[in-house]
C-alpha cells in the first residue's frame, strides 16, 4: 500500500519496467 | 533504444571527444577564471554566446555578486638556517602582508591540537602547519581554519602544507575563513617539500626565519552570472532537471579540471540530447555556476532566487570532483528514489559503469539536496584529482577525451532518463 509519502511496490515496479524501456 | 543510442552516439559516433576539444578551446582561449576576475568575465560572455550558436533554449545569464579576491605579487624565502626560496600560493581571501613583508621566526606543528600545547611559543611567530594528507575533507580544515587558529595564539602569519595527496613541489590554492573577531593575518600555501623541510629543522632544534611578501588585495564583491541554458520538456515544462558544473576556477592553472571538465560535460548532456532529437517531457536546464570556490557563491544565490520552485525540482546534478574515467554516480535521495537511480544505471551496462554510489556531493548543488530535492554526482577514478587541484597542474593536459565521451554518456542518460520519465523521482 502507498505510505503518505512513499511509493508502493506496485508503482515502483512499474517505474521500473517504464526505465528499462529506455534500453 | 535512448540510452543506447547516447552512449553510442557520445562515445563511438560523431560527438565523441566534443566535449573535450570544446573544453581545450575554451581553457586556451580565456585561461584561468577566478571569481571578479576579467578572464571570469570572458568565459561567461565566451559560453553565452556558445549555447547560442548550439541553439540551446533559454540562453541566460542570471545575475550574481561575487568577491573579489586579488593575489597580487607574492614570495617566501626561509633566511635561517639558510637561504631557500619557497614556493608559495596566497590563499582566497587572505590580507596581504604590509610593503616590507613580514619577517619572523617559525613554529612548525602538525595539528591545531600541538598548536594549542605550545600557545605559548606561537606568539610573534609564523606558523606553519605540517598536517599529513588523510584526506580532502578532513585536511583542508587546516586551509580553511589555520590562519585564524594561528592568530588565536598571536601569530603574525601562518603557511600551510598544500593539501595534495602527491606533489612536486608544486603549492595548491584555495579559500580561507576568517573568524570574526579574530585578527586578519596572512596566509598561503606552501610546499609539501617545505613543510616537511622546516618540521625536519625544527625537530632538530634549528631555528627558523622565513620572510613573507604577499601583495593580495580584497576588493568590494563583483558583478557575475550563473550561465542557463535548457532544453524544455515537452509535457511538464515546468518540472526541471539541473545538470550543472562551476565555471569559476582559481587563478593558477587553466581550471580544465576543477571544474571545466564538469562544465563542459553538463554543456555536452544537453548537445547530445538535442543532436538525437529527443526532447524529455520535463525540462533539463545547464547551470554554470560562478564563484563556487569561493563558497558555492552563485549556486547560493541561484537556491535563494528559485527555491520558491522547490517543488518542481526533479533532481539536481553537479560534476565538480573531475572528469576522469567514470566509475558510476552518487546519489542522494529516498529509498524509493535509489531504487529507480539504481535502474537508470543498468541502462549503462553497455560501457559497464552501471554502479550507484551513497552520498552524492557538490557545493553548488548542497542546498538543494539539504532542502530535500534528489541530488547525483558524477564518481570518477579520482586518484589523480588533488594531485592537480587548485595548482598550476590544472591544465588541459590532466584531461583525456575518452574518459570525458564517458562522463559525459553517463551524465547525459541519467539526465535525459530522469527527466523523462512519467513522474519525478519521490521525496
């Protein structure tokens, strides 16, 4: 779940999916 | 295919090595830039007119002031127990000596600790301090401090050991602080040689008498420009990614190291990105800082002007520890945020600097990252960098131009990555 400042897993895996595009 | 195609295009393609030639150009052409000087002047104008010509966006110079700091003519000789000159380096900001110079005898110690213990032989003397190098920022508390600590004890001057983790005989520069209300004495550089000539002098009880001429002149704070420059993002113009180097230098060498390379690499992310065609949906902006050896002086004006945009402040990145070949990047930031700085820098597998490093560092970039904003550094093999720091040796011959395709292929894609991304990197 989001924190109120964080960054939930889920998002940040999709981050990281959205950088390795950059390939 | 973005980050390859910068690396290929930055370090196997048609701009390799612009960088450095744009680098030699310019360090041949002006020479050093030390903060109010006219050759500081000439660079700014010299690079307002160059990002013109590379049809950058929003060229501008932000207006700053600066101080003003001039060495003046200089010299050391030791008189007992025989004469020698010694090579010295007046330090920023030090009062120069009266006409005749200073004539006294020297106490040599090797910490502000054995200074303290022997207050009592200080007094009336020059102090020359013999610290050993540990390391850059542990040392150079006794270029910063040592002539106030000296004059706490009623020295008339104090010489400081160069911090240099090699040296051939060679002084290094750098700025100094004053304490208030404590009294203004001179104070330069000396050899590593020297220091460690006089500390083997005076273990053997031989008295010494060196004479000191410093000619330095502090004049009122000057006008300069932190120099801008932008490729504006596509879909969040307002959201902003820094990529910045230090344009000022001291007066000694060309400043092709400290910080031209930075300079001249961050110059290179935004011509790269912009001979590729791609334009990042936040903006990246090239800031060329003024008077940062001075005290991160214009970077500090800069935070004053725009901190009310805080909040649009992606990351900040400054190159100020050299160009040599890159080892990977430092970072400052949340754990969530690394985590993606961390993926950013496996797209750098294809020239294997891929590692991200803790604590990113930088003057002109400290106050960002103290108000919360991410912050990254360039980390370079910088084993060589205090040897030529602040000296004469800051030449263009320090400079190589296939590390500077690298620094520069690093800086460019973490750039152009972070600011394109959908969001800002968390905080």
């Amino acid at each position: 779940t989001d924190s109120q400042h964080g960054v939930s897993s889920r998002k940040l895996e999709r981050i990281k999916e959205e950088v390795a595009g950059y390939k | 295919d973005a980050a390859k195609s910068i690396i290929d295009l930055a370090v196997y393609g048609s701009a390799q090595n612009r960088s450095y030639e744009r680098l030699a150009l310019f360090v041949d052409t002006i020479g050093n830039r030390v903060s109010g000087s006219d050759n500081l002047k000439k660079a700014i104008k010299y690079m307002y007119s160059a990002l013109q010509d590379d049809k950058l966006q929003n060229v501008s110079l932000e207006s700053v002031k600066v101080p003003h700091w001039e060495r003046g003519k200089e010299s050391a000789m030791m008189l007992q127990p025989r004469q020698k000159n010694l090579a010295i380096l007046g330090l920023g900001g030090s009062v120069g000596t009266p006409p005749e110079g200073i004539s006294a005898e020297v106490i040599v110690v090797s910490s502000f600790a054995e200074l303290q213990s022997r207050e009592q032989e200080a007094k009336g003397k020059i102090v020359v301090y013999n610290q050993p190098y540990v390391s850059y920022g542990e040392t150079v508390q006794y270029r910063s401090r040592g002539a106030s600590e000296a004059a706490k004890v009623g020295a008339v001057a104090s010489l400081i050991r160069s911090v240099a983790s090699l040296s051939i005989n060679s002084p290094h520069t750098g700025w100094q602080d004053y304490q208030n209300g404590v009294p203004k004495i001179p104070t330069a550089c000396i050899t590593v040689e020297d220091a460690e000539l006089m500390a083997r002098l005076s273990s053997r009880g031989v008295k010494i008498v060196v004479q000191l001429n410093m000619g330095a002149v502090q004049h009122p704070d000057a006008d300069s420009f932190n120099t801008v420059a932008e490729i504006v993002g596509s879909k969040y113009p307002e959201q902003v990614v820094i990529v910045s180097g230090h344009l000022d230098s001291w007066d000694v060498g060309q400043g092709a190291m400290d910080d031209g390379g930075g300079a001249f690499i961050s110059w290179e992310a935004l011509s790269l990105i912009r001979d590729l065609g791609l334009r990042p949906k936040r903006t990246i902006r090239l800031v060329l800082w003024t008077g940062e050896e001075e005290g991160g002086v214009g970077s500090s004006q800069y935070y004053e002007r725009h901190k009310k945009d805080i909040r649009n402040m992606d990351l900040v990145m400054e190159s100020d520890i050299g160009t040599f070949m890159p080892v990977g990047m430092q970072f400052s930031g949340k754990p969530e945020a690394r985590v993606i700085m961390s993926e950013v820098m496996k797209l750098l597998a294809p020239i294997n600097i891929t590692k991200l490093y803790d604590n990113a560092e930088g003057t002109d970039i400290s106050f960002w990252m103290q108000a919360g904003v991410p912050g990254a550094s360039l980390l370079d093999d910088a084993s060589r960098y205090f040897w030529f720091h602040h000296s004469e040796g800051d030449t263009m011959t320090v400079q190589n131009p296939i590390w500077m395709n690298h620094c520069a292929a690093v800086w460019t894609v973490v750039a152009y990555v972070v600011a394109d991304l959908e969001e800002m990197l968390p905080r």
